[in-house]
C-alpha cells in the first residue's frame, strides 16, 4: 500500500501524457450521440470515483445523473429504456460479474456504454462499447490507492473533454502531489494521536464528498475503525447527534463553494466541542483542533478531490501501523470482489 501510494504523481503524469489524448477523442465520439442523461455503476472505491463524476456531469456538463442499483437488473431482470443514455461503469478489475452483467443490458437496452477500468483485457472493457483505461499499472495492495486517484483523473478529462475541454488545469496535478505526500511525518503525528480512536466520522460538502466516503473506506478496511462518511447536510439532519468530544471528526473542506457551503456545519461541530481535524485551507486548519494544509493553489475545485484523498490514504496507513495492524493484509478481503 505504501509503495503505490508513492507512484500516484508517477500515474497522473502517465494520464496526462500517453491517456489524455485518447480519452478526448472518446469523449468526442460519445459527444457526437448526444445523450440526454448519465448513469453510473460501480462498487467501493471505484463507486466514490463514480459519485466524482456524478458531481462533475451534473455541475460542469448539466447533465441529469443518477447512481444505478445492479441489483435492479442482476436480481430482479428489470429491463430498461435507456435510449440516449450514457452509462458509464466504473471498475478497477473490470471483473465483477453484476458489472458485466448491468453494462452488457445497458448496451442490449439502447445505451451508450463505456468502461473505465486497470484492465484494458478485463470482461467489462469488453462487454461496453468504449472502454478507457486508467493506465494505473498492476496494483497489488488490496486497499486501492493508485487506482482511485487514476479514476478520478480519467473521469475528470473525460468530462472536460465532452464540453469541449483541453484537461490543461489538471497538468499541475502531479507536482502537487508530490508536495503533499512528501509531507508523511506529519501525518504520522496524526495518525499517533489518533491511533486509539473507536470511532470516526467523516464529512464534507461537494466536491470533497466522495473524498470523505473514499477516506471513510479506507480507514475501515486497513485499521478495522468503524468510520461513517455523511454530507455536511446529512450530518445536521441527525447523526449530528452522536458527535462527542471524544470521536474526531475529519472534515475535507474544499476551496470554493463546497467549502463555503461546509463552514455552517464546521460551526455546528466546533460548538459541539468536536475533535475537529481539517484537510483544506490553512484559516479552517488554524481554527481546528488539528488538520493538514492542502497546497491547492489555483486548482479548480473540481480537481482538488485529487490531491484531498492523498493524505487521507497515509492517515489509513499510517493509523493501522500505529494500531499494529498490516495494511496489506486487511482480513476477509479479495483485491476482485465478485458480487452479483
């Protein structure tokens, strides 16, 4: 886990360089059948990746979007319209049977399919019609790490390419994230105050959601501690109830509108004495009880989901090595998980 977390710049500059220009030119082909809405269909990591892009065609391409149930389909043989639809599944492996199986009836139902995937040979890649790969590499550790952050970039320049874009904010993504992982000792002073921890909630607005889902994941299945991600909005309509003094509250918050629509709920919490740790902007780091500066620049908010899981993914490592725990070997998980 260490190790390919430390190849995430490497991976981004390989997106940028040798992906980029074969994302675009799908992105054109799949704007030239001009689909009216989005599903997406993906499961753990790959889903927060699929919620990011949720975000991204609602807000940036103001297209009308949803989350598919498989189940709908794998489970039940619901059989759908999805004439001038795109349905994009979203999978690390590309080996889940209910993946192949939902995307094989979108494309039989009318729709516009395409995979993004690790494995340009994988079942999905072959069951859609486009299929773009993430160009990760082989990832061993069973928590994702490399991939994710692929994902998101993948899915960013497929976005930007549908309207026409060139991704040329996103070149400075791996300078940056160099910066930021550079900086581990300081979130192993995080994880050092944090290893005792029995519970742990997440939250953010925006953007920063997925991150707080993506973060919850991991810290659960590496160190085993129960951590429950919910929008800032969410947390206010009645989980706000169980934060205590005593389980931190780790708070992604974004530069731009998700942050300013964030700061209420960083309000609430503070007045609930929360144990309140910042990834985001140094003047809400300063007014927390601890926190990490995320360098961000003049990244769009749109991009900064790239950089904000990076150290979210060394507190998950570095909190089950305090814990005594292996990252690399988190008990009953597979690296495919075949579900159907």
């Amino acid at each position: 886990m260490a190790a390919e977390t430390a190849e995430q710049p490497a991976v981004l500059r390989r997106i940028l360089v040798e992906g980029a220009p074969r994302i675009r030119e799908t992105a054109e082909r799949i704007a030239a059948r001009a689909p009216r809405f989005v599903l997406l269909t993906a499961r753990g990591t790959s889903d927060n990746a699929a919620l990011y892009a949720k975000y991204l065609l609602e807000i940036l391409l103001g297209r009308p979007c949803g989350m598919t149930s498989m189940s709908t389909t794998t489970a039940y043989g619901a059989r759908q319209d999805l004439t001038d639809c795109l349905v994009i599944a979203v999978s690390q492996s590309g080996g889940s049977p209910d993946l192949v199986a939902s995307t094989r009836a979108a494309r039989e139902a009318g729709a516009v399919t395409l995979a993004v995937t690790n494995n340009a040979g994988s079942p999905l890649a072959a069951a859609a019609e486009f299929h773009i790969d993430v160009l990760a590499g082989p990832e061993r550790a069973l928590p994702a790490t490399k991939t994710y952050t692929a994902e998101l970039l993948a899915l960013y320049l497929l976005v930007d390419g549908l309207r026409g874009g060139d991704g040329a904010a996103a070149k400075v993504l791996p300078d940056l994230a160099e910066t930021v992982l550079a900086r581990r000792d300081e979130v192993r002073r995080l994880a050092a105050r944090y290893r005792f921890a029995e519970r742990m909630v997440l939250t953010s607005r925006g953007y920063g959601y997925p991150t707080a889902r993506e973060a919850a994941l991991k810290l659960m299945e590496t160190s085993y501690i129960p951590a429950l991600a919910y929008s800032g909005a969410d947390l206010l309509h009645g989980p706000l109830a169980m934060v205590d003094n005593v389980s931190p509250v780790i708070a992604v918050v974004p530069e731009g509108k998700g942050g300013e629509a964030l700061r209420p709920v960083l309000d609430r919490l503070r007045d609930r004495g929360a144990d309140l740790v910042v990834v985001g902007p140094e003047a809400e780091v300063a007014r927390a009880s601890a926190g990490f500066v995320l360098p961000t620049g003049e990244l769009p908010e749109e991009l900064q989901p790239v950089l904000e899981i990076l150290p979210l993914q060394l507190l998950a490592y570095e909190v089950t090595i305090a814990r005594g725990q292996d990252p690399d070997a988190p008990r009953a998980l597979a690296k495919v998980t075949e579900t159907r």
